[in-house]
C-alpha cells in the first residue's frame, strides 16, 4: 500500500477571527505533482505556510511521513543588486547549512553535493557568478539548486515563476517534470499560470478558502464554473455558457 507523505485533514487556518483555510483535506503521495490554485487572498500561500509549519493551524491535523525532508522554493527571492557579493555558490550553500547544527561550516561533502545539484540543473557555468548579476531564469534556477541540495522528498514552491516570461516559465515546469519523473521528488506548488502547468501536474487544488476541487488538470477544465476565474487559462465561454453554468 502507497503510504501518503503528506496528509492534511479539516484543516483551519486563521489570523485572529478571519478564517483564510476553512476544513481542508487532501493527501500527498510519492511523486505527485500538484499544483495549487485559485484567486487572490484564496488562501494558497496560508496552506503552504501550514504544511511548512511557519504557520500555526486553528483545527484539524496535519500528518507527514517519519523523515520526510521536505524543500521550499519560496517567491522569487533574488537580489537585483549586481554588487551583491554572495555568489551562486555561496547561495546554494546555504541550503546544506541550514540542515546543520552550530557551528555550521561547510565540508567536502557538502561541495560535492553542490557540484552535483549545479550538474544536474545546467549550471556549473555560474558557480563563481554573484547572483544580482544574472538573469530571472538564472536565478530560479540557482533558488531551485539551494532547495535541491538537500536532497528533499518533496519540493514546495510558492509562485516561482512569477517574475518568469512565458518562455523561461515553460522551461522552468519542463525542469520540474524531470525531477519529478527522474529523481521521484514529489512537488507542490502555489501557481496562478495553471494554462502552462497544467500540462505537466497530475493534480490540481482550486482553492476558494475550502477545497473546491482536487483532480486532474483534464477534469479541472471540464469544471466551467471554475476555469474562467483563472485568468490565465485558455479555455473561454461563451455568455451563453456562463448563464447556464451560473457563473454570471
């Protein structure tokens, strides 16, 4: 039997009396890919905070497997100053350091594992490259290496294509998939550009302060009271449509 990694269950989330996750359920297992959707102050980035217990939950439980290493892509994050002095060494670095106990100083296995990640991600060029000096996707790519480098069972991400043109957000999801398909790393991640993710998750959370709905990208698009809310989803309807549905 697949055991779930993640299990949340009636799960409630509040900042004093306002209810921002209202009895929420869902399960992750190993190797999903779930991306998690919906408006604005839906309470996607609340949800995340809770599974990344920076965030206290008011009701319900939160179960995840014994061991469970678990990675964040917060939103984009890098520095625009092209004097910054950390290079992309130095900022994947901290990805080991933050495992370690004090005195925290890095050692030839943690090079090693920084090697490996800059490998892997197509950017060894970059090592001794300050980090304000490089390009958007770059950057992500450098942030994804800092939370890979620990080698997580699942990678949590909260807008990371954000500060992405269509173009880099395409080869971002691209790279997500592999990891997902090649190094079993499960992944979730908050996104309002479900039109790209969708071809590539195998599950996607509409989130309206409750779970509205958790299914496949193709049953989601069947779902025409939700879909138009998306703004950046290619499906459109008709007025028509839209008065049948009861979304207007």
């Amino acid at each position: 039997m697949e055991i779930n990694q993640i299990a949340v269950s009636n799960v409630t989330v509040k900042y004093f009396n306002y209810e921002a996750v209202i009895q929420a359920s869902f399960e992750v297992k190993p190797k999903d890919f779930i991306a998690i959707i919906g408006a604005n102050g839906s309470g996607k980035t609340t949800l995340i905070k809770a599974l990344l217990g920076l965030k206290s939950i008011s009701e319900g439980t939160i179960f995840k497997s014994k061991d469970l290493n678990i990675g964040y892509l917060p939103q984009h994050t890098a520095s625009d100053d092209r004097h910054f002095p950390a290079t992309v060494e130095e900022i994947i670095g901290m990805g080991r350091l933050s495992k370690k106990r004090f005195p925290k100083r890095m050692n030839t296995d943690d090079y090693l594992e920084i090697s490996k990640v800059l490998e892997y991600l197509d950017i060894v060029q970059l090592r001794k490259k300050r980090i304000g000096t490089l390009s958007g996707g770059q950057q992500q790519r450098v942030l994804l290496a800092r939370a890979l480098v620990c080698e997580p069972d699942i990678l949590i991400m909260d807008e990371p294509t954000s500060a992405l043109d269509q173009s880099m957000r395409d080869q971002f999801f691209r790279l997500l998939k592999t990891l997902n398909d090649e190094l079993g790393v499960s992944i979730i991640l908050v996104t309002h550009d479900i039109a790209t993710a969708g071809e590539f998750v195998n599950r996607v959370i509409y989130m309206d302060q409750r779970i509205v709905f958790d299914g496949s990208f193709e049953h989601f698009c069947e779902k025409k009271n939700l879909s138009p809310f998306i703004h950046t989803h290619d499906i459109q309807l008709t007025k028509e449509e839209r008065e049948t549905d009861g979304v207007d």
